[in-house]
C-alpha cells in the first residue's frame, strides 16, 4: 500500500514551487488563485524572496501547503491509499484526500498562521530539539519542571523529540537533559512554543474557522498527529485537528501505524526531504521517494 506524507514547518526554501508553476498550466493557475484568496502575492515571495521572508509564519504555512497540494494535484494517477501530515502538513493532506476544498484548506492554513503567531506574541516562547535520549526520560524530565511550562512538542522519529515551552523552561529542560545524557539538547530558530499549552489562543480562533468550513468524506483514511490512528470520520477529524494546535505531534506513532496497516511505501509530497529521512529512521524496511 502507498501512503502520502506531508511536511510542516521548516520544508520551505528560496525558490519553492517556481519550477511546478512554470511547467504546469493547472498549478500555475492555483497559484494565481492563491494569490487572489491571501491578497497579497506569496508566489513572489516562493520564487524570489529570501530566507528571511519566507521564515514568516505567515508566509511559510501558506507556501509549505500550496506547495505540497499543488505537486499533489498536478501528479498524474495520485491516488493515495493513506495519507498523513506532519502538524501544518495535517492540512495538505486533507486536501489530497478531499476531505477539504483547495481554497477552503488554504483559508484554514492562513487563519491558523495568522493565529499562531499572535499566541507567540501573547507568550514569547520557544522549542527545543532534544537528541539520543529515550521518548520516557524526556516525558519524565518536561513533568519535573513544575513552575514553567515545559512538554513533549515533536515526536520525530526514536532519540528525536522536540520539546516546546516558555523561554525559561526550555532553559531549564535543556541543562536537565544534557545531565541525564542526551547527545544534544538544541534550542530551534522558531517565533513560538507550537503544539503546547501556550498556543491556546490560536487553537480558539482555529476552532471557529473548522467550525465554519465545509468538510467532505475523505477518499482514504488520514493518519492524524493527535490520535495516530486511520480516520475517516468528519467529526473526529475536525476535533483532531482543532486539538492539535496544542498537542503533540505524534508522528513516530503515525507512521507506525501505517506500517501496521499495510503501507510498505512512503512517498513526500512537498518541500524538502525531511519525512522521507524520519520514515527511514521509524521504519527501515519502508520505501520512501519524494515527489
């Protein structure tokens, strides 16, 4: 069986998507019409901005999504079996699988950029990746931290957990897991603690923009971050996908599951080579490509 995986956050470079616009009447079309539901030109920005530009959380969401849903969409015969994205990639494939409409989806991903980063304003925060210590210690050392707040964020792949927080608490974690042994403990270049307790605000206004948009029964089962199981009812999609603002992302999990039910490939539909690399790392039997 073939399951499609999409990235998140971090997948975006200078340059992104330029190649599938220029090749491709149908993607330069949902580009232009991107471009008309932001109202401001994020093409310009994929194909010729910086670094810096597209490491806006409003940029960067939006471009990660069309991204991978436009390469989706322009694939000839693409017809999952499952689908799965890591935190933003939830969206993406949501698209793939039809449970969401392309501008519905695109609306949904901006709204919760737009969200997140007002929540990182509210709470200056931060994340932190944390390598080469058990997923059990790292829980263990987050529910020691009592006056800050301090949780598992990421679950990557096995020895690689992100953690998320308040500036000081991640401090904080960072000296306690070095002592107990990680082989690093790296602060990350991020505007926020995602997929914690501090992201609350977002995950309010996040919940009233699902609440308003039309879902459709989706065409395969979505491996979701927060249950890490198949799922294929509407009503618990909405509700996954609300919680995952402040939830962890459980993709080690996910992934196994998929393996358990039957994917034996993995293909990575964006940006970037990230998940096909965690896959590897979760699964080394898997076949991962990239489209």
């Amino acid at each position: 069986m073939k399951a499609f995986v999409f990235p998140g956050q971090g997948a975006q470079f200078p340059g992104m998507g330029k190649s599938l616009y220029e090749s491709s009447s149908v993607a330069k079309e949902l580009f232009e019409k991107a471009n008309e539901i932001l109202g401001f030109k994020i093409t310009d920005i994929m194909f010729e901005g910086t670094d810096e530009e597209l490491k806006q959380t409003k940029v960067t969401q939006p471009a990660i999504f069309l991204h991978s849903v436009i390469l989706a969409k322009t694939t000839p015969d693409f017809k999952p079996d499952m689908v799965a994205g890591h935190s933003l990639g939830e969206f993406s494939a949501l698209v793939a699988n039809g449970t969401l409409a392309f501008e519905d989806g695109l609306n949904l991903v901006y709204q919760r950029a737009m969200a997140m980063q007002e929540a990182c304003e509210i709470n200056p925060s931060t994340m932190a990746a944390i390598l080469g210590l058990a997923d059990e210690k790292v829980e263990e050392i987050c529910a020691e931290i009592q006056d800050e707040i301090v949780v598992p964020a990421n679950y990557n792949c096995p020895g690689q957990l992100v953690i998320s927080g308040s500036n000081r608490g991640i401090e904080i974690a960072c000296e306690k897991m070095k002592a107990a042994g990680a082989k690093r403990a790296l602060p990350l270049p991020v505007g926020g603690a995602f997929h914690s307790p501090l992201m609350e605000p977002a995950r309010e206004k996040l919940q009233r923009a699902i609440e308003n948009t039309h879902f459709s029964q989706p065409s395969c089962p979505v491996y979701q971050n927060v249950s890490t199981t198949a799922v294929t009812d509407i009503s618990e999609i909405k509700a996954n996908l609300i919680a995952q603002l402040t939830a962890p992302v459980k993709w080690t999990q996910s992934v196994q599951n998929m393996v358990k039910d039957g994917a034996v490939e993995f293909v990575e539909c964006g940006p970037g080579k990230v998940l096909q690399g965690l896959v590897k790392k979760i699964h080394p039997e898997a076949q991962v490509s990239g489209l």
